[in-house]
C-alpha cells in the first residue's frame, strides 16, 4: 500500500484564494478536491491540517490527521512510520522535503494535487 501525505498548511498557501479568511473551510475544500482525485484502492492519503484548520473531518478516501503541535513534526512521524513503503509528501517546503527524505519518503509539490498553484 502507498501512502500519500499532504502538507495541507503548505498545499492550502499555494493558491491566492482567500484562504487566509477561513482557513478550516480552505481545508475541506482541499480535502474534497483530494477525495475527488480518487485515489486507488491500495494508497492511503492523509491530509495533516494545524492551527485554525483543526476540526476538518475525515471523509471517504481522504484521512484528515489534526497535528497535536507544529504540522511539520506530524508530518515526519508520519513519514518515519511509513519508512519502506512507497511514501510521498506533498509539500513545498524545502526544510520539511529534506526531513522526510531521510526517511526515503519522496517529494512533490502542491501542483502535484493542486492544479494552478
């Protein structure tokens, strides 16, 4: 099984739309665009969300994991529990690419699940 990982704080800041105004309500929709993706059968996507996006559910497809602390450090926990499976994060931030590298996760951008970021 394959996991994807969304920075949803990074994935959320990628597009100019507002979602400075009422970031949990950015992070459902970023969560619904995840679930319409449709994800196969065998990949697990996680959606870590922080601060005032706290509170978003999960939905069908799509695991929506309220980090306790900064999103970052959730994210490479996350990461080093899936060490040896195809992992791949979804993030910008060159800091948090390079944590989780360490633990052979690979990288993309938000393009990757966001297009027009």
């Amino acid at each position: 099984m394959s996991v994807l990982i969304v920075d949803g704080a990074n994935a959320v800041g990628s597009v100019p739309d507002g979602w400075w105004r009422d970031r949990r309500g950015a992070a459902e929709r970023l969560r619904d665009l995840l679930a319409r993706r449709a994800p196969s059968a065998d990949e697990e996507v996680i959606l870590v969300v922080e601060g005032a996006a706290k509170g978003v559910e999960s939905v069908p497809g799509v695991r929506v994991d309220a980090a306790p602390g900064s999103g970052d450090d959730r994210i490479v926990e996350l990461a080093a529990a899936y060490e040896g499976r195809d992992c791949v994060v979804v993030t910008s931030d060159r800091e948090l690419r390079a944590r989780v590298r360490a633990y052979g996760a690979q990288c993309v951008g938000p393009r990757a699940v966001r297009p027009g970021s």
